[in-house]
C-alpha cells in the first residue's frame, strides 16, 4: 500500500506527524518514506509493508494531509502501474524528459577509445540535432584478454567535449560502486558540463549489492537492462531493488535474450516486450537494437537488420533507442562490425521518425475507435 500526501504536507508539520502515529499503532507494518524533490515542491509518498491487507483505505484517506492511498495489485510496489494510481510515469534529467510517451535517442560509440572519435560522434549529433548519446568508458568482457575500456582516465575529456557539443546526458555503463564514484567525481571537476545516466549491463542485473548502491543515490538516473538469460518478470524485480532504495529514475532496456534460437542475429530480439513493460510498470522502456541484431546485415529491400528491429521497437512505443555509432568502424575497439557509420545517422533518425509517426498514427487511430464504443 502507498500513502501519498499532500505537496503542502512537510516533514515538521502536525499532519505528517498525524499519519505516522497513526501508522505506528498498526500491528505488523512497516513504513518506508520516499521523497520527490522538484523545483518547488517536494512529494512525499510513505510505502507500507507487511500486513496491509487488513488496512482500511478510507480510514487512511480521511487523514489531514493525505492526498490519495494506492493499493498495491502487482509485485512492483514503487515501478509499477497500480490500480488507481495517479503517480506520473517518467522524469525529467538535465533538461530532458524521460517518459513513456516520448522518445530519445542515444546514439554513439559502444566503448570510448580516443579523443578524435569521440569528437567526430559529439559533432554529428549536434548537427543532426541530437542532445543525448553514449559513451562507455567501462567495458564488461567475456573474453579477459579484451578490451575493457579507459574506465576514470578517459571521462574529463569525455564530459568536456560533450558539454562543448551540447550532449545534456550521456548513457554510460558501470560495473562496480567505484564506477559510480569516479564518475561523480569527474563531473565534479570538470564543473558538470554534462550528465551521466548510469547503466547497468545485462551481466550485472542480478548483482543486487551494485543495484542497492547504484539506487541510493538519486543524483543520476538509470538504465537497466534486460538480465542475461533470466526472465522479464526476475529483470523488473531488478529494477525494483534500484526503486527501493530510492532512485525511481529507471528507464528499462531490452538488449535482446541470449538463445541460439535467435540466430543468426546475436541475440533474440525481444521487442515485442515493449508494451508489456508500459503495462506492468511506470518505467519509459528502452531499445538495443545493435546488441540485438550484432551485424550490418540487410534485407534484399536494402534495409539494414538493425534498423527494421529498431522500427519494430518504436512501432511497438519505445521510448529510447540506445545504439552504436562510429566515425571509423574497422577500428572501432568494441563491437566495430556492427557499428552504423555517421554518414548513416541522419538516415537513421529519419527512418525512427517514420517509425514513431506511425506509432503516433496508431494511438490515434486507437483513440477513435474506444470513442465510438
């Protein structure tokens, strides 16, 4: 069950203090405070765990200062959409909506390599209007012996020259709590030209010490992915563990599933789960399609694989598109052969165009139709 109380409604005020006295004489429940803080107000919305099914809704709304009580009908108390629940859907970062009703595109180098590249990639996306992209400075491997990227060394100059080129967030992967650190640190001093939204990689899903971390802190947004090999309802518990310690500013990723049923395609496109993860929960859904698919392959009508699954994916009402670009793929560090080129990236952001036009037409062709019922 959730209680959510009014904006007006502070700490130190006699209301507040009035729904927690009368929650404390409620045998076998527990609160947990979670706290939205805007530009002018703040939210607070109290989760109640335990016994709550003999709690009596009306009872609890009847408070001075409660706005409205939720109770809980899926497994995702916070991340999840609730019967009668009125809580937004999405946030706002460094001046870009995250919701799931619209659409970002990430685009960018897989794994950072040096400062001419990452240049090259900054610069197109300014030109073709872009103000997002990603940058990895941290590289899980499956190989040892592989590139693991340039990890803290390389985010001063990473940050500087996204903040010269206008990038307001940079979708960055990390692999441990010292990630996070440094790359809080590197923003600190290079005075925060742009921002970071942490992701945690399909290996790391279920590495729940790094999510409780990573979800203490509510500075930097998140992306998670899909978890390797396990199910979507175990992936959206993950996602869970970050809301429950206080970061609710989730977007989830679908990266494909690792099968040999999907071949020849690295991975089994799982796109189809788009609408899903918008039923269940409140989280804005991202796309992967270039771990996904893993080649340049294309049909005989000329369209590349990577970009029919990504199409399939906004048709389908993703709300973010996280895939690679490189200025030179053959030397590209990481994932260089399924790389899109930059000369090929007004060309992508025209077909998604297409794609999310035909989304729009959708809605509103559905809209007219439950008019008329």
């Amino acid at each position: 069950m959730i209680v959510i109380l009014k904006s007006d409604v502070g700490e130190n005020s006699p209301e507040y203090r009035q729904v927690f006295d009368f929650l404390a004489n409620k045998p076998n429940v527990k609160t947990r405070v979670h706290q939205e803080i805007g530009a002018q107000q703040t939210l607070t919305e109290i989760y109640l765990i335990g016994d709550t099914a003999s709690l009596d809704k009306a009872e609890i709304e009847a408070l001075p200062g409660v706005e409205r009580v939720v109770r809980v009908s899926e497994e995702y108390r916070i991340l999840g959409r609730h019967k009668d629940d009125p809580r937004p859907a999405g946030f706002e970062y460094n001046g870009v909506k995250f919701g799931q009703d619209n659409l970002n595109v990430f685009a960018g180098l897989c794994a950072v390599d040096n400062p001419q590249h990452v240049e090259m990639m900054l610069k197109a996306l300014r030109d073709n209007g872009q103000v997002c992209t990603r940058m990895g400075a941290y590289k899980p491997r499956t190989n040892p012996y592989s590139f693991q990227g340039h990890g803290k060394n390389c985010l001063p100059w990473v940050f500087e020259l996204a903040g010269k080129y206008g990038i307001k967030v940079i979708a960055m992967e990390i692999t441990h709590d010292s990630h996070l650190d440094e790359v809080r640190e590197a923003l600190e001093k290079t005075g925060k030209p742009t921002g970071v939204m942490l992701q945690i990689g399909t290996r790391n899903t279920q590495n729940f010490e790094l999510l409780k971390i990573v979800g203490r802190q509510r500075e930097l947004p998140v992306l998670l992915k899909r978890g390797f090999g396990i199910t979507l309802e175990e992936s959206l518990n993950a996602a869970e563990y970050l809301a429950s310690e206080g970061n609710r500013n989730v977007v989830f990723g679908l990266r494909g599933m690792k099968t040999n049923m999907g071949d020849p395609h690295r991975n089994f496109v799982d796109f189809a789960h788009v609408p899903v993860v918008k039923r269940l929960t409140r989280m804005p859904v991202c796309i992967d399609p270039s771990h996904s698919v893993g080649t340049r392959d294309c049909a005989p009508d000329g369209i590349l694989d990577v970009m029919h699954v990504t199409a399939q994916g906004v048709v389908a009402g993703a709300n973010m598109i996280l895939v690679d670009f490189h200025p030179v793929p053959p030397k590209a560090l990481v994932d260089g052969p399924q790389a899109l080129t930059i000369d090929e990236l007004p060309y992508f952001l025209e077909d998604v165009a297409i794609a999310r036009e035909a989304y729009e037409k959708r809605r509103a062709a559905t809209d007219r139709f439950l008019k008329k019922r």
